[in-house]
C-alpha cells in the first residue's frame, strides 16, 4: 500500500455519519441536535441536554419532571461499588478510580445475562443504562475527591437539580447560584463532541457487539490522555507551575525552547478557536468575580496571547476550564473525571447510534516490518497454506 493511503491518526477521514452533533470548524460552530451549543449552555439545566442528546428532542417541562424523577432514583452509589472504590490505593488516579468503579457496575448490571449475545442488551434497556450511570457518576466522582481528602460520603439531596447536588455531593454544602450556573454551562460543553478519541473507541468497542458497559470503560481509557480530556488536569499543572503572569514569558520561552506542548492549546479539528472556549471562558470570569481572585484571569489571558501571538494556536475548551474547576473547589486530579461525567451523555448518544445502525470499525494497516522469514526446521503444513474459496466465488 502506497504511503499516501495511510491517514495517520485518521485525520480527516469521515469514518460514518452521525445525527447526534455537528462541528463546524469553517463557521467555528458546534451543534448538539441542530441546537448551537452555546445557545444550550446559556439555557438549559445539563438534564435537558443530556434528554435531547439522547432521545434528539429537546424535553417538554412535563417529559423534564418525568427524566429528572428517573435520575434521582439513580443517583445512590452502591455499597458494591463503594467497597470496591474504598479497596483501591488513596494514591489511585481518579481516572481511574471512575473506570473501575463503571466496570464493577457492568459486570453486576450485566450479571446473569448468561452469553456475550444477551449482554448486549435492547435499545429500551441501554437507554436506561445511559441515565442509570449519568445519574450515578456525580456521587463517584465526588466520593473520590473527598475520600482523598479523608472526608466521608454526602448523600444525595432530592430538592437538588443534576449540577447543584453535584455540586452537594462534592463539597457538602450548597453552592452558590452563579457557581451552580458556572458549572452547569461547564457540564453542557463537555457534553458532547462528534468522533471525538474517546467517543470513537466507544463506537469501535461497541461495533463489535460487546456492551455498553464495555464501552464506556474504554472510552474512559482513552479520555485519560492528555492530548484528550487529560488535558484539563495538564493546563492547571501548567498554571502551578507558572505562578503568575509575571513569570509567562520567561516560562513559556523555556518551554518552547524544550519542544513542549502547552496543554489547553491546539485541536485536531478547530483550528481557528475552538467553538466552546468562549462561552467557557465567560463561565470562568463569572467565577473569577465572584470568588474575588483577578490574577487568575490575569495569568489565563496573559499566557493566551503570549502563546497565540507566538504560534497561532488557539485554546481549548479544556484552557478555560482547568482554572474554572479549581476556583470552584475541584483539586486537579478530579477535572478529567468531570468531563467523564459530562460526556457520558455523548458516548452513550453514540453508542446507541452504533448499535442502531452498526457496522463493525475494522480499518486496514500498511505493513512495514520484516520480509517474510521462517523458524529454521519447521516443515509447513502446506494444507495450512491454501487459500480458500468463497462458496459464492465459487459457484460465480
Ligand atoms: C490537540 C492536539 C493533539 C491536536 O493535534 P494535531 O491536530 O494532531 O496537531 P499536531 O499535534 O500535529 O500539531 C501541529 C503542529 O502544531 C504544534 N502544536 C499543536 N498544539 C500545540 C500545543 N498545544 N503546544 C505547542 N505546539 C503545539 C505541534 O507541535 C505541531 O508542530 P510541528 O508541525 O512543528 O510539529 C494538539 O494540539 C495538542 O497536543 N494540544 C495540547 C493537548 C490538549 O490541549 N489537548 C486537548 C484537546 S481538546
């Protein structure tokens, strides 16, 4: 095969189609739906979202009370799976943490199902699946970050919507509305994002008929890495260590000078801005008022225009989101497991796409290693050599 076939990293190959989301890198526009995500994120309670994300309709009020009824039941970590979080090392990276916590859920909401055919469940059954660990990843995710800080579980609050219990979960107390806002729009943009690294490992995984459980612990895998969703935890690594504005320029011309990658810059598909950063960024100066800490916003701006003026690469959703999540109270290491709780309405969007209309992913690869050789002695069997016949070639 010709070098020129291979399309490294897949870029720009449009692998299937999809009604679920639209990114526009031309216009810089992300749709969910048809919907304009900053439009969404501006309007809607997360909930609402993650119902029109599945379903392809926004809710009525009626169909909104009857979904966030639903989720509340769900909302309860197990003792299961609180135990098997509780087994694992304080020193775990939450990320995870969250994957083996989806991948005990699995194999007890998958048990009995009796062979790899029945474990993949109706449509009915992995919708309700999709909300089932939409409505139980907030209390995971919250129970990692306060049993690293030796702080014992909070339960659910009924009177709460998705983002304030979140909010409730994490910290034991409630938030503050512009918080609460903050953080729901931050929801909202994590949501969802086309043929994303991880959202096409959940369809791969899914292509193969294996379930949605499956699914989503690969796709966790794969949003663990910085080039992906580990790039939130990597840009306030990144704010750490530069201190304050004063020090960007002389940080960033060593980091340069090493051939570093700045987390929170660059995407494979925007590359004049990424649609969300905006919307993202307005979120962040709310907080930066509203919890009184300008220099934050000073170092953020400062370290973008140095950065753009010197590269033209411009930051992502993940750039304005780091710093928001830790004035928020989130210590680092729990960022990338937010956009685990926000994308899970995605990848379980795209799952269900797959399974309903499913082709099983199988690209080709382009050898490049050793000429054909053999182990000195053996006798091959030649049978094993002959090449078969196709029934219908055959008869053709
Ligand atoms: C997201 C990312 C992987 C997209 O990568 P891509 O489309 O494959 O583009 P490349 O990595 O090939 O980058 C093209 C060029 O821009 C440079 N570049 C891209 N992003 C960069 C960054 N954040 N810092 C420094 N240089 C960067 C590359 O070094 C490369 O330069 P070269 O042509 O001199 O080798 C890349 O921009 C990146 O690593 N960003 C940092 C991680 C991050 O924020 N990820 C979250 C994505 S939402």
């Amino acid at each position: 095969m010709a070098d020129t076939d291979i399309k490294k990293g897949l870029a720009g190959v449009v692998a299937d189609e999809t009604a679920i989301s639209k990114v526009n890198p031309e216009t810089n526009s992300l749709l969910y739906r048809g919907y304009p995500v900053q439009e969404l994120a501006a309007t809607q309670p997360f909930e609402a979202v993650a119902y029109l994300l599945w379903h392809g309709e926004l809710p009525t009020e009626e169909q909104l009370a009857g979904f966030r009824a639903e989720e509340r039941k769900h909302r309860a970590l197990s003792p299961v799976v609180k135990d098997a979080i509780d087994r694992l090392p304080l020193d775990t990276h939450p990320m995870d943490e969250v994957r083996t916590a989806v991948s005990v859920i699995g194999a007890i909401e998958t048990a009995g199902t009796g062979n790899v055919l029945d474990a993949v469940g109706t449509p009915e059954e992995n919708l309700q699946r999709s909300l089932q660990l939409f409505a139980v990843l907030p209390a995971i995710v919250s129970y990692g970050q306060r049993r690293r800080r030796g702080e014992a579980l909070v339960e659910s609050r009924d009177d709460l919507d998705y983002a304030a219990n979140f909010l409730w979960l994490t910290f034991g107390e409630e938030a503050d509305p512009v918080v609460v806002d903050a953080f729901n729009r931050s929801m909202i943009l994590y949501a969802e994002h086309s043929f994303n690294a991880s959202t096409f490992t959940a369809r791969v995984i899914t292509s193969t008929l294996s379930d949605l459980y499956s699914a989503v612990v690969g796709a966790i895998g794969a949003l663990k890495g910085p080039l992906h969703g580990g790039a939130n935890e990597a840009v306030m690594h990144i704010f750490d260590e530069i201190g304050s504005a004063d020090n960007v320029v002389e940080w960033l011309d060593a980091a340069l000078a090493e051939k570093r990658k700045i987390m929170g810059f660059g995407h494979r598909v925007y590359k004049r801005g990424d649609s969300r950063v905006p919307t993202m960024k307005a979120a962040l100066d709310t907080l930066v008022a509203h919890y009184d800490r300008p220099e934050v916003a000073e170092l953020y701006t400062k370290l973008e225009d140095e950065f753009v003026s010197r590269k033209g690469i411009y930051p992502n959703l993940d750039y304005p989101s780091g710093p928001a999540y830790n004035l928020i109270g989130y210590d680092t290491l729990t960022f990338t497991p937010l956009f685990i709780a926000a994308r899970i309405t995605g990848w379980t969007a795209h799952i269900l796409e797959q399974q309903a209309s499913n082709a099983l992913i199988r690209p080709l690869s382009a050898y490049n290693g050793a000429d054909e050789r053999h182990i000195e002695g053996y006798v091959p069997d030649t049978a094993a050599l002959d090449v078969q016949e196709r029934p219908e070639e055959a008869a053709g």
